[in-house]
C-alpha cells in the first residue's frame, strides 16, 4: 500500500533477537537438562508401575481427596476410562502425556505463585504483567514452538516450556486475584497484631486465598493439556502425537480412539484437582 | 494518673496535592474549602488528646467524622499526615518497621468491627496468633489463649471455627484475642455495633467488668451516644475530622459544647447517665444539738415547706420533723427537737445512685429523699421536679 513508506522490520528484530540468544547455549542446555531430569524422573517411576497397580493408585488418591460427598459414578468412570485406554494399547502414551502436563503443571506452578504474589503486592507489577499475561495466552501457541526449538531442540523439553508459558497465566491470575481478595479487616487484624509480611502472606494471605489458587492451578492442568498435540509437532511424545499421526495419515479410527484418552485423561485430572481443592475447605 | 496515650497535631490528609491541602489547613480553612480547592479530603484535622492510664476513652462521632481513621494512626495502620502519637512516652511517628512491628506486639492490641477473625484457624489459634507472630512457643501460646479465652467467658469452643460461633461469641473472641499479649493499650473500633442489642448490652457490661481486673488504656470508637456514655470514663466528639468537645459524660450531657453535641444528646435516655448528684437540690435543715423548735418552724415557714430535715453537728442525718408536730411542740414549751424527729418514711439513696433507679419510688414517696454519703452525711435531696426536669434536659446545677 502507498501509505506504508517501508514495512517494519518487526519480524527481523525478533529473529535477531531469538539469534542473539541462542548464543547462551549453555543456559539453556542446563535448563534442558534439569527439565529432562524431571520428565525422565516422572517418566521412570510410571514405568515401574504396573498398569493395574497404577489403577489402584488413581483410584485410592480419587477415593481419598473426594472423602467429603463421595462419588463412586466417578470411581466407577475412572476405572472404566483407565482399562478403556489399556485396552486400547494407550498406555505408554497415556503416561508420556501424563509427565508432559504434570512437569508443566509444576513448573508454572513453581513460577507462577511468586509471580502471583509479587502482582498482588504491588500495583506496579501488576499493571505491567496484565497485558504481558494476556499476551502469553492469546498468542497461538504454535508460535512458542518456533523459538523453543531454536533453545532447546526437539524432544518433551520444548514442548513443556511451550506448555509452561501457555498454560501458567491462570495460576499467576488467580494467585494475584485470590489474595487481593482476602477481606482488608483481617490483613489489618494481621498487620496490627504485629506481623511481618512473610507471616501475613504465609498465615492469612495464602490460606485464605487457597481456594481461588488451586482452582488457577486446576486450569493450569487443563491448558497444558490441551497443549499436547501442539507439542507433538516437536517432538513431545504421548498421546498427542498418536492424533498428531492419525491426521498424517487421515486415520479417524485411532485419531479419535487417541482424543478420547487424552479427554479421559483431562477429567480424571480435572475432578481430582477440583476434589482435593474442595477437601481443603472448611464447611 | 498519667497519660497513656498523647495524640499531638495528629493530622490525615487523603488524595493529592497534600503539601498544599496542609497549608491551608494551617490557614484555618474548613474540610469543604479544602476539598474545593485541593481535591484532598481532611480526615482528622489536627487531632490533640491524651488517654490516661487505665481509663475508657471513647470517640464518638457519625460516619465520615474521622474517627476511624483516627484510631488506625494511633497503631499506624494508617500512616498519619503530620503529628505525633506518644505511648509511654515515646513517638510512634519516629520509630522504624521494627520498631512499630514491635509496639503493634507488645503495647497495643486492637479490637475490631466486623471481629476480623481468621477463618481458616480455629478459635485457639485466633486467640493465639498475637502470641505466634512473635515467636512464641506452641504450649505457651495455647495456655494464655485458653487463659484468656476463659476470661472472656468462652468455655470449650477451642477447636472450633469463627464461622460456628454466633456473632457475639466471635466478638468475644476478638476481645480475647487483643487480651492474649498483654497489651496495655485497647484500640477498639466499634466493637460491639455489629451486635443486636441484648448482646452489645452483655458486652459492655463484660468490659467493664473485665476493666475493673485489668486496668487497661481501652480507646473505643461507637457512634452510639448510650453505648459512649455507658462505658466511657471520658467521651470525644468528632465532626467532620475536627475534635468538637471532650469530656466526662456527665460535662457532655451538662455542658454541650455546640448545637451538633447537643443534638446528638437530645434522644439519650438521661436517667440512664444521670447520677443523683446531678439532679439532688440543698436542702434545708435544722441542727438538732443547736436549733430548738421555733427556729426549724420559721425556717418552714421561709421556705414554704411542712416539714424539715433534721442533722447534728457534723451534718449527719438525723431524720425528718414535720410542721405539725414542731408547732406542737412549741405549745407544750419543749424545746427539744428529738421527741418529734423521725426516721420514719424518709426514703434514703447515695449520690452515685443512677437517677432512674430512684424513678419507681419517686412518685409514690411522700416525702423527698434524702442523699446521704458514706459517713452518713446529708449532702442533699431529691425533690419529684428535680428529676423530671433533669430528664427533660433542664440545667439543675444549683
């Protein structure tokens, strides 16, 4: 168009700039290692469980967080749902996918409470992480891929970091949300009884927003797990790459048979989280 | 006594341009001129007082008067414009976050509204977490709360949560709470408004029974006029961030300082403050080891009364003689008094002695009654019209 004296360089700064980092190899080889240590980590112990004593555990760690109001429909879903994906020779991709979301999960975690914390102390953080969080989640996620190959090669380790900054806005959301909730009496209740500001946020703030958390870190999970096909396209092993496969091949069959374990996967995930955010609940 | 607490210049200013809303503060210009010119909002303007050492000092004032804000600077929840506040002697405006941390621990415990307590702790662990952020171990800690708990008279709810008890209950735990660290000085911020009625009555009347075995300096915010007078050894009015009048109850009710404290006063229930000291009258009388009968007769006589109060030498009551009688005398030629003094009818009361305890009997007597001090002495009388005037608001120092 006329109007335009020149194009911006825009894409050129951002491959100059995803140039000029990947010269911090070794940076970024120790996170690939230490992220690689966890995936191998999650990955060797569910390996050495057998199926069926993997069963007995979902089962007895569903049993055991839905105490209050029990919910056998959902025992019984899951012990349907878990020999449906056996059957269905899932098994050794169900588990990839479950260390894929268990590691992002964590690490958002990990990264995402503090930065919660510091965006609800502080008004300025605030301000600036908002639009940087609305950025993280609106982008397509293909696009992470792009420089997570550049830094970290192919395998489950960039598909993890792409996850990681996918699916941790809610966690840093509502940790910032759930603590700026807590009622102004009981932060001054806090502060005029003397308090430091480690006691307030480890006595009052964070019990009390709790709640709001684990429902952050709930949706957390679900992003990161609707993040597995995406991440099969480098490499991250697991159920997303059987879907990712079955388009290839235009194989509806096991595409479909693939989708329904990833989504028996997300609602033993979902339920489990949400009961044990629930069990934490005084009546 | 000494004072406890001194509050100098203590000033909050909300919004921007401060410096600017300061100055013109410092001219004298009203919160409304203030607030047109600068956009700020006075809070509390140069607020001067001091609490003593074991007193209730009430503050008092509607909503907007300052009287929140004001509490918050004393313990520096909200950090004051300019000003000083003195615990002990010592200024709080100078001392660093250690410093405050360490007199919000161990000086000064606060009480509030809505009860603030943590929900997700049980009672034990409310009443124990002044005690916990200082450091305190878990044995210690857990006996003072229960110590202080059973003070508070709340047995056996430990281990239970805030939201299970009922709102007068929580409040006493708030109360046990602040009792817990042994602060010296109370701040409590409209404490008992959250409760009905019959439980905001029960509280007071714990407080100050609590009082009397603690001597604490107790700041308290209310609104409520009946609640102020009921429990404040001193009551302070607010208006619009500015101190309107301090006082006793009794010079508050007595001596409003403006228009604004004498409405607040209108609709108070004066028997329920009003002392027989305020409304007793002088009354006259015969001195039986010195005046014989013609002399209490023209004293009748002068005063359009039929009978008289009878004392001896040291004013001590002696009982009542009545015209009739007197002038009998006279005729028989006896001039001693003490054949026709009685003690009989004469209803007696105490100068402390709350006027509306006396209302039942006021009406039926036939007599007035006769105050008497603690060494018998007749300090005054309570006539029928006196108290209703008192309660209908008339002036009756005499």
């Amino acid at each position: 168009m006329p109007i335009l004296m020149g194009q911006l360089p825009l894409a050129d700064w951002i491959n100059a700039l995803v140039k000029w980092l990947t010269q911090f190899t070794g940076f970024f080889n120790a996170i690939t290692n230490f992220i690689g240590a966890i995936v191998n980590a999650f990955q060797w112990v569910f390996d050495l469980i057998p199926q069926w004593l993997f069963i007995v555990l979902i089962l007895a760690l569903t049993f055991w967080a839905t105490r209050r109001g029990k919910k056998w429909s959902l025992l019984t879903f899951e012990l349907l749902g878990l020999l449906l994906i056996w059957n269905l020779g899932y098994w050794r991709d169900m588990t990839q996918t479950l260390t894929l979301v268990l590691t992002s999960s964590l690490i958002a975690l990990v990264i995402g409470i503090p930065l919660g914390i510091w965006m609800a102390k502080s008004d300025i953080v605030e301000l600036i992480m908002k639009p940087v969080l609305d950025l993280m989640q609106t982008m397509p996620a293909f696009v992470y891929l792009i420089p997570a190959v550049a830094f970290f090669g192919i395998g489950m380790v960039p598909g993890v970091l792409a996850s990681v900054i996918f699916a941790m806005p809610p966690t840093v959301r509502m940790t910032n949300l759930g603590i700026r909730q807590v009622p102004a009496d009981l932060i001054e209740a806090a502060d005029s009884y003397g308090s430091t500001s480690w006691q307030k946020l480890i006595k009052v703030q964070l019990p009390l927003a709790k709640s709001t958390l684990m429902a952050g870190v709930n949706q957390s999970m679900m992003l990161s797990l609707s993040m597995v096909v995406i991440a099969s396209m480098i490499g991250a092993l697991g159920l997303g790459t059987q879907v990712y496969f079955a388009v290839g091949r235009n194989d509806a069959g096991s595409g479909f048979t693939a989708g329904i374990a990833i989504v028996i996967l997300a609602i033993i995930l979902d339920r489990i989280t949400q009961a044990l955010n629930k069990g934490q609940q005084h009546s | 006594m000494t004072a406890k607490v001194e509050v100098k210049n203590l000033t909050k200013i909300f919004g921007r341009r401060i410096p600017r809303a300061q100055q013109l503060l410092s001219e004298g210009k009203s919160k409304a001129e203030i607030l047109e010119e600068t956009g700020a909002t006075v809070g509390v303007s140069r607020a001067n007082f001091s609490v003593q050492d074991g007193e209730i000092f009430v503050i008092m004032g509607l909503s907007g008067s300052g009287k929140s804000t004001l509490i918050r600077m004393i313990n520096r929840l909200i950090e004051p414009t300019e000003g000083e506040i003195a615990i002990d002697g010592e200024d709080l405006m100078t001392l660093d976050k250690n410093g405050l941390r360490e007199v919000r621990r161990k000086k000064m415990s606060m009480v509030f509204q809505n009860f603030a307590l943590f929900p997700n702790r049980t009672i034990l662990q409310n009443v124990g977490y002044g005690l916990e952020v200082q450091g305190v171990d878990q044995d210690t800690r857990d006996k003072k709360a229960h110590d202080s708990l059973e003070l508070v008279g709340l047995h056996g709810y430990d281990d239970q949560y805030p939201q299970q008890l009922s709102g007068g209950m929580q409040q006493r735990v708030g109360l046990a709470r602040a009792l817990a660290n042994d602060a010296e000085v109370l701040l409590m911020d409209e404490a008992f408004s959250a409760l009905d009625p019959l439980n905001r009555k029960d509280m007071q009347d714990e407080l100050l029974e609590l009082q009397e075995k603690m001597h604490k300096t107790i700041i308290f915010i209310s609104h409520d006029l009946n609640e102020a007078l009921r429990i404040g050894d001193r009551i302070m009015i607010m208006k619009d961030g500015v101190i309107v009048q301090t006082g006793t109850p009794e010079d508050i009710l007595t001596n409003p300082a403006d228009d604004y404290v004498e409405r607040f006063i209108e609709d108070v229930d004066r028997t329920k403050v009003l002392t027989v000291a305020n409304v007793m009258i002088r009354p006259n009388t015969v001195n039986i080891d010195k005046d014989g009968p013609r002399i209490a007769l023209r004293r009748m006589r002068d005063n359009d009364i039929s009978s008289i109060y009878v004392v001896d030498n040291e004013r001590r009551f002696v009982g009542f003689a009545d015209a009739d009688d007197v002038a009998a005398l006279i005729q028989q030629g006896n001039r001693d008094l003490s054949s026709v003094v009685t003690k009989r009818e004469v209803p007696i009361t105490s100068p402390d002695t709350p006027v509306r305890d006396l209302m039942d009997q006021i009406s039926s007597t036939p007599v007035p009654f006769a105050v008497l001090d603690d060494q018998k002495h007749l300090v005054g009388i309570i006539v029928r019209g006196a108290v209703l005037g008192a309660i209908a608001g008339n002036e009756v120092t005499e």
